[in-house]
C-alpha cells in the first residue's frame, strides 16, 4: 500500500516569533506584527510556499503552540494530516520511548521531494525556556532627543505607542513577497490625488522593501505620473516599451535592460513607466492583449507595481487593471464631489462581477486634505469606514500640492500618514 506524500515546510514557535524551514531548505525569521497571532503568520508564509510551487505543502508547527500537521493547498485551504509513520519508525516506536526518557534527542528524517535527504528538524524548544532573541518591532529607535540621551546613559525608556505603531507599519510594508503584487489606484474623477498616491505608495514600499517596485501610468489621457516625478536618462513611454516586449522576456534580457524604457526615482528607489501626456487618446490607447504583455513584463522585472489610472473606466486598460490587481486604493479629496466619485466606484465594482466585488470590500480609502482643516476629511472618512477595509487621512501638506513628488519633502506626521496608508494596502497582498 502506497501513501501520499506532500512537500514539507517547518515552523518552530516561540512568543510572538517563529522560525520558518522553506522548501528549499532556508530559515527565515518570522515575526507577528500588528497584534496578528503567529500561527496566521505561518499560515500566510505557507500558503505563499504552495503558490510558488504549484502544489500543495505540508506544514509542520511545533513549539509553544504545540505539534500540528496541516496540508496547505495552493487556495489557501487547510486539512489537517496525520503524519506518515514508516515500518522502521513502528519497530523502533519502544526505543524511541526509551530515549525520550533518558533524555536523549530523537528526530525525524524526512526525504525531499528532489529525493536527497534532508536534515534533521528544527529542536522543539521548551516553552519555559526564555529567548536570547529580540524583534527589532518590539524595540524601534528611540526618536525623541531626550529619549536618546538617556538611553545612552544606560536608562531604558519604553517606546511610545506612535513608535511601536511605526514599527509595525515599517515591518509590514518591507515584505517580501513570492511573485509580482499588483495595487490599482483609480477613481473616476480627474485631480482627486491618484498620481500623488501612486508615487507615495511607492516611495514607501520602495525605500522600506529595497526597490523592485514600479510606478505605471496606465492613462490614455493626459497622464500626469511622467510630470510629477524625475526624468531618467531615457525619454521613453510605454509606447516605446511595447515593441520591445518580446527581447524583455527573452532568455537572454538582463535585469537591467528594462532601464531604457523606465525612468528611475533616485531618492525614493522606484521607477515610472511613463505615458505621453502630449498625446491625445486615440493614439496612445491600449488593448486588452497589449495591456497583458506590459504585464508579463512588469512581473518579470518588479515584486510590485502600483498602477496610477485614468478617469475611462470603460477604457480596455482600466478594466484590464482591475482584473490583474491584488489591492484596490481609492484616493479622494476631502470634498464632497470627490467623495462620491469614489462612492460611485465602490457600488460599479460591487456590481461588475464577484472579483470586482472583493476589490471593493477590501478597498483601502485615502482622503487628503486639500486644506488646513480636518472636520471634513473626518465626516468623509467616517463615512467610508462601514464599506472598506480601512481608511487612512493624509494631513495637509504643501508639498504635495504641485511639483516633483518626493518623500523627503513631506512634514514627518505626512510621511507617517503614508506609511499607515501603505501598511494598510500591503495587508492583503
């Protein structure tokens, strides 16, 4: 009689912390950020393994949380297993017994799917036993000068909330994820922030992730992104990109042939992919297809990308954007018209199709404050609250009003702002 056996991953848990044994063999460090419990942060981990691969794991936890034996499917869908037992471990199950009660150390050798054997399991550490790690989450940089001057003469200050907020968003929108992740901003009305939040969103996910991330300017008309940020060496459009489509996904394309036809943020690490704004639509509009081959590029090159739209949501390429994105962003000012365009946009998609519907149960709302005040950009935010999964107010800040979008130009509580707005966007990816 034949049993089935799956690939396995391992997790060892400890407090809020686990170690994390990949397919390949790698340990990584993982942390519960946010007040999420460990285990779904495992679970999140192994279902990203059985995505990569193709094919469903096995998952095998052990630690403070106890020892449990769970078959991830590449959908995310959990059953629970009983681990394979072989002759050999039936005949020696008295010694093993022995062992344990002298003491002794007894593991268990698993064969790897490409058939070498693997190395022991990771010890099961006794729960009773403190750690001699610490998370760099539970203990971020004080900021605060008096914070810092009694640190350095050996007095341990707790950090704040705001800072342990901080770091929980900074620990969020630095993932590292297997495979392209994809974030639509849209709304149908012009000049309500979409480009502003495109290039925010990805200078916070670019200067905490390491780059990788693109800006695209999926926009018939008049798209602005090109505008708004740094020109690199290159003038090119993604026009210029799409003849060259095929050579980009070649065998033999370098990583750094993209860069002729991007143009790179040299402070906030990301690139833009540029429409033309001298152009009118009908000779910069693109298909379905063509939109498609964009994207076999983009995830070729990028971990993320962030697509800033147009205000034609019949366009091909707009609704080819909502059908390729992990993660709708919905920017509004905080005016009442702005405010129900995005209103208008969560009911369209909520009666599209069922993906259009999750979108928008998932949106994440970001109202700006075009002015001082903050009473209106409250009573809207409210007002989005019941209907998204979370909305985030970005304060009034001259630098975003016109000019080159660049973090470092922001007031500190608007770049914490945005950090907020990207941790709460990264949370579904």
């Amino acid at each position: 009689m034949s049993t089935v056996t799956h690939p396995r991953t391992y997790a060892t848990v400890t407090g809020p912390h686990a170690t994390f044994v990949t397919l390949d063999g790698h340990t990584e460090p993982i942390t519960a950020t946010g007040g999420e419990d460990i285990r779904h942060t495992i679970l999140r981990r192994a279902t990203d393994e059985a995505r990569r691969t193709g094919t469903p794991v096995e998952l095998v936890t052990s630690g403070d949380r106890g020892d449990h034996h769970l078959l991830i499917g590449t959908d995310g869908a959990l059953t629970p297993v009983t681990p394979v037992t072989t002759a050999s471990d039936s005949t020696s199950s008295s010694d093993d017994a022995h062992n344990r009660g002298q003491g002794k150390e007894v593991r268990e050798q698993t064969p790897r799917p490409d058939g070498l054997r693997a190395g022991p399991l990771p010890a099961v550490e006794s729960p009773t036993r403190p750690t001699f790690l610490t998370s760099t989450i539970d203990t971020p940089a004080a900021s605060a000068w008096w914070r810092g001057a009694l640190a350095r003469l050996g007095i341990t200050v707790r950090p704040s909330a705001a800072q342990r907020e901080r770091a929980a968003w900074t620990a969020t929108v630095s993932r590292q994820w297997a495979g392209c992740r994809t974030i639509a901003v849209a709304n149908g009305k012009g000049g309500v922030g979409k480009t502003m939040t495109c290039a925010m969103l990805a200078a916070v996910y670019a200067r905490e992730g390491s780059g990788q991330v693109l800006a695209w300017d999926n926009n018939d008309t008049r798209g602005t992104l090109g505008w708004r940020t740094e020109q690199g060496l290159y003038d090119t459009t993604l026009r210029d990109l799409l003849p060259a489509a095929p050579t980009l996904l070649s065998p033999s394309a370098g990583v750094s042939d993209i860069t002729r036809f991007v143009h790179h943020q040299a402070t906030d690490r990301y690139d833009v992919l540029r429409s033309n704004p001298e152009l009118l639509a009908t000779d910069q509009r693109i298909q379905a297809a063509e939109f498609d081959l964009l994207m076999q590029v983009a995830a070729r090159y990028y971990r993320l990308v962030i697509f800033d739209s147009g205000n034609d949501e019949s366009a091909e390429r707009w609704l080819r954007m909502i059908d390729s994105s992990y993660q709708l962003v919905i920017p509004t000012l905080a005016t009442p018209e702005s405010a129900e365009s995005a209103a208008l946009l969560l009911d369209a998609l909520h009666g599209r199709d069922e993906r259009s519907a999750a979108l928008a149960a998932n949106a994440v709302v970001i109202v700006t404050q075009s002015e001082p005040a903050l009473t209106v950009a409250r009573r809207i935010a409210d007002g989005f609250a019941p209907h998204v999964r979370a909305v985030q107010i970005v304060p009034f800040d001259p630098a975003l009003k016109a000019g080159q979008l660049r973090f470092d130009a922001l007031h500190r509580r608007t770049r914490d702002a945005w950090l907020g707005a990207a941790a709460a966007a990264a949370e579904a990816l």
